[in-house]
C-alpha cells in the first residue's frame, strides 16, 4: 500500500489545525513534521511543544524527520509520546544502533534518513535494525526544491537487498514530490512518499494526493 505523507512545512502556519483537517480529510496517510535546528540545515522550523500538540489533536500517525546535528536529546520524548514514525539522519549520527533502540523500545517506527549525497550502502550493514529508510530527493531545509534523479537508483539498490533480508522494510522519499516522479518512485520500490508544495501549493488537496497514489 503506497501512503502519502504531507509536509507541514508548505502549510499556513497560522491556520495549522485547519490544515491538518483538512489533509486528513483529503486522504492523507501520514502527517510528515521537519524538524530543523539551523545547524544541520540552513534553516529553523519548530521543535517539541508543537509536536506535542499536533499528536494531540492528529486522527492519523505523525512521521518526524529530524533534520539536527544532535537528534539524540529528543528521541526518548518522541518514543514516550508514542509517535508513529521518527527518522535522525545518517550523517550525523554514529551510534545508529543505539538510537533505533531508543526508539524501539516504546514501538515507534525507526529510520535513518539520507542525503543524497550520501551512499545508500552505508545502512546495509543495519538494515534488519530498521523499520524505515527515508531517501532525500533533494538537499534537506526548504520546501519547493527540484526533484534529484539519483534517488531511483538508492531505491531500486534498497529494495533488492530488503527484499531479502527485511521485507517490511519501509522505503519514504522526501523532497520534490510529484504527480511526474511518483509512479517511477512507486514502481523502483518506495511505499512512503512525502510532499509538501506539491499538496499544499494546490487548492485541491485531495487531488493531490489522488494523483500520487496513481501509478
Ligand atoms: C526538506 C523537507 C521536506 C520538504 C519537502 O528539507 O525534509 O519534507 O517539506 O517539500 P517539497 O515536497 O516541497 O520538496
Ligand atoms: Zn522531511
């Protein structure tokens, strides 16, 4: 089953419940939340209240995508609110299996997420400790950037060695999302996929996120 996660970051911010209703109501999967530190990535969003208080009121499961330099001093918080999906990036961090743990251990959804820079073989050597991978399509901070083709190529290396050693594992691609990309990103193996402006630039969200799922 293909699931579509909306990005918060293309939302109004001044309307944001009013925006998480109205993806719910259009058919959304998952609500996907960027968080950014300003030191791993140009740019800053928000941090833990306002997560707290959207899987308050969120009627589907919350994706958290940590884009800091030092995800640790928010894992256990995120594991003891029971969010469904949390991804730290690969490149910064350097005990991935302790971390997963941290996670695993309240039954969230663990991840590493990738830059496209960096090379998808460097999570072979944990891909039985993940539930999730999350393949960068374009440089993380912003929103509205051009879809990278390289990513076709991680997916496709990803999904054939899953396929035969952890065949749950989830494949999510972040990053210049669209009705274009989506049926090639489908049919190399991803099964999460996330978009921001592509949803939240339209006055049809529904729509939207119809034409993703369309292979
Ligand atoms: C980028 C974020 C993405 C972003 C995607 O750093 O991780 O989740 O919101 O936005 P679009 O779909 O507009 O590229
Ligand atoms: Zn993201």
């Amino acid at each position: 089953m293909i699931k579509i996660a909306p990005s918060l970051l293309s939302a109004n911010f001044v309307r944001l419940e009013e925006e998480i209703n109205n993806i719910q109501k259009a058919g959304a999967d998952i609500i996907h939340l960027d968080v950014m530190d300003g030191h791993f990535v140009p740019n800053l969003t928000f941090g833990l209240p306002i997560i707290k208080q959207i899987k308050d009121i969120a009627k589907i499961p919350i994706d958290v995508h940590l884009m800091v330099s030092n995800p640790d001093v928010y894992l256990e918080t995120l594991g003891k609110w029971n969010i469904d999906y949390v991804s730290f990036h690969q490149e910064v961090e350097n005990h991935i299996h302790r971390q997963l743990k941290v996670l695993q251990k309240y039954g969230v959804k663990a991840g590493v997420a990738l830059n496209p820079a960096t090379p998808v073989e460097t999570i072979f050597p944990v891909i039985t400790d993940l539930d999730f991978v999350l393949i960068m399509s374009v440089n993380p901070g912003f929103g509205g950037q051009s879809f990278i083709p390289l990513v076709y190529d991680k997916i496709e290396k990803l999904r054939k060695l899953a396929d035969q050693v952890n065949p749950e594992l989830e494949i999510e691609i972040d990053g210049g999302v669209n009705n274009i990309n989506a049926p090639k990103l489908i049919n190399k193996g991803a099964n999460i996929l996330v978009a921001g402006s592509y949803i939240f630039g339209s006055a049809n969200y529904k729509k939207q996120i119809q034409s993703l799922r369309n292979k």
